[in-house]
C-alpha cells in the first residue's frame, strides 16, 4: 500500500511541473509575440503631413502646360534723346500761359524752333510747311546771318536764342559766347547787346540750356534789363523747375512767356506726334500754348505732316510774340 502512494504523489508532481512548464511556455510565447508587435509598429514610418507656405502650391505641374504662353519679361525700347534737348520740367500752376483766344474763339499755339543757324535747308523745309513759326536763331553758328535774312524775307518771326551756362557745364558744350554766372554785370550786358547787334532783325530771345544761369537772379537781371532796353521780350524755356525768369521778367516790366511743352525730346515720329497733341490739350485748355523743337529732319517731317491740319481741331497757329504778356 505504501508503494502505490508513493507513485500517486510521484505521479502527481509530475503533472504538475508539465503544468507549470506549459504556462512558462505560453507566457514567454504571449511575451514574445507582444515584443514583436511593438516592434514592428515602431519601425513603420508615419506619413509625414507637410506645409506648405504660402507661396507653394500643392497642385501637381501638368506636363501639358504650354511654358512659352508665359509672358517675356518687358524690355524697354531704348530712348534716343536729342543732344542737348531740354528736359521735361514742370514750372508752378500761376506761371502756365493765361488765357487768351483767338477773335475766332480757337486756341493759341505758337512753335519755337530752336538752335536755328547752321543749316538753309532746315530753314526752307519749315517754311514749305507755309504756317507760322518763330525761328530762334543762335549767334555765331555758321549760317545764323543766313538763316536770319533768309526769315525776313520770308515774313518768319525770329528771336535770338541766348546760350547760358548748364548744371552739366563744362562736361557739357558751351558756346563760347555763351554767358557765365561767373560774368559780371558789364561782360553779361555786353554779350547780350552783341547777339542784338548780330540779330538786329529778332523781337525777342529764349535761352539755349542755362539750367544754372537762370536760377541766378542778378545774372538774370542784368540779361533781362539788357533785353528791355532794346524792346525785346523773353520766352523762358524753363530747362529748370527753380527758373527765375518768368517772376523777373514781370517784376523788372519785361513781356514775358514760358515754354509749355517740349516736342523732340525724342526723335521719333510717334513721340513728337504724341507731344504736339499734348501741346494742343494744353492750348486748348489754357487758351494758348508754347511749343519748343528743334530742326532734326523727324520733326521737321511730323510738323510739316500735322500743322496744317491743326485748324480744324480749333487750334490756330501763331508767334511767340502774340503769346507774351
């Protein structure tokens, strides 16, 4: 009897360490399988999420997009500039030209032709355009007598136009009678009575550059008073906003104008076309207006291709004489 116990609890240990075996099994089993799984989650890369700034776009570039439909980047037409033509400045409201009209009602437009006097067949071609024009003549070029004789019989207005120091002198060209704010008053007085000696015929004068002279209200006194002694008005052609001469004019009792637009800045016919219409607004406007160019063969071919017809737009032409006050 003893024996068969002892197999019984013999037995019976046995089963229970399997037993216990089994579940050390399972639970290493469950463990490792647990491990596993961790790791596998871990080692899979979560979707990034992006932003994007606000200049990017998250659309997809269609290969279909045609890239020379883009706009070129603009180039700009290079300007020609005419040598020594003046810039476009704008003088204050009370100096614009005062109303006046025609006795037909029209508007007043006078054309200065500036730098004339080195050239004959210039002064032909303006006076074939059979309007009236004012030549400003500058003494001392080559053909200024000329071109001056050649006005008067023609019955074309001249005025002298007087060379004056520039902001850009002596890196720009100065005529050498040209006047100085390093003159005195004697030497100014005595320039400007020789250019009336040369020009006996002209009623008038505007100046040739003088960016700097005109700023300088003694120079500028002793020009004006020159003028005034001999009857002649001054037609400012304002190569500066800060010109005095308009204000010293009135003030010394010297007729006085001011240059409204100029016209060939550039040398191309759409261009001074354009100006010329800008000119006739302000005409219009104002009553009257002041053009200035010069006698460069484009201009002389876009006057000569418009003026006449100016007539019918309600624009007479006249001289710079019957637009000073």
């Amino acid at each position: 009897m003893a024996k068969s116990n002892k197999n019984r609890f013999t037995q019976k240990k046995s089963g229970s360490s399997i037993a216990t075996l089994v579940v050390l099994a399972l639970v290493l089993v469950a463990a490792g399988s647990f491990w596993l799984f961790s790791s596998s989650r871990k080692s899979v890369p979560k979707p990034e999420s992006r932003v994007l700034p606000p200049t990017e776009t998250a659309a997809p570039v269609s290969p279909f997009i045609n890239v020379t439909a883009v706009p070129a980047p603009r180039v700009e037409k290079p300007v020609h500039k005419t040598p020594g033509a003046y810039p476009e400045t704008t003088a204050p409201q009370e100096e614009l030209q005062p109303r006046q009209q025609s006795a037909g009602g029209t508007a007043l437009l006078a054309i200065v032709i500036d730098d004339m006097g080195s050239s004959m067949s210039e002064a032909r071609s303006l006076a074939a355009i059979g309007v009236p024009l004012t030549f400003s003549v500058i003494p001392g070029l080559q053909r200024y007598r000329e071109v001056a004789s050649f006005a008067a019989s023609s019955g074309i207005e001249t005025m002298i136009h007087m060379p004056m120091q520039s902001k850009e002198w002596p890196g720009r060209r100065l005529e050498s009678n040209g006047l100085l704010v390093s003159m005195g008053d004697d030497e100014l007085r005595e320039r400007v009575a020789g250019y009336m000696r040369d020009l006996p015929g002209a009623v008038g004068a505007n100046n040739h550059t003088g960016s700097e002279f005109t700023e300088h209200v003694d120079k500028m006194r002793s020009v004006l008073e020159a003028l005034k002694e001999k009857g002649l008005f001054f037609v400012d052609s304002v190569t500066t906003p800060q010109t005095v001469g308009i204000r010293l004019s009135r003030e010394i009792g010297v007729k006085s104008g001011r240059r409204n637009v100029f016209l060939d800045n550039e040398q191309e016919r759409g261009y001074i076309l354009g100006q010329l219409d800008q000119a006739v607004r302000q005409a219009k406007k104002n009553g009257a207006a002041i053009a200035i160019c010069h006698p460069h063969k484009a201009t002389i071919s876009a006057l000569a291709s418009a003026l006449p017809g100016l007539a019918g737009q309600g624009v007479t032409l006249t001289t710079a004489s019957k637009l000073v006050r």
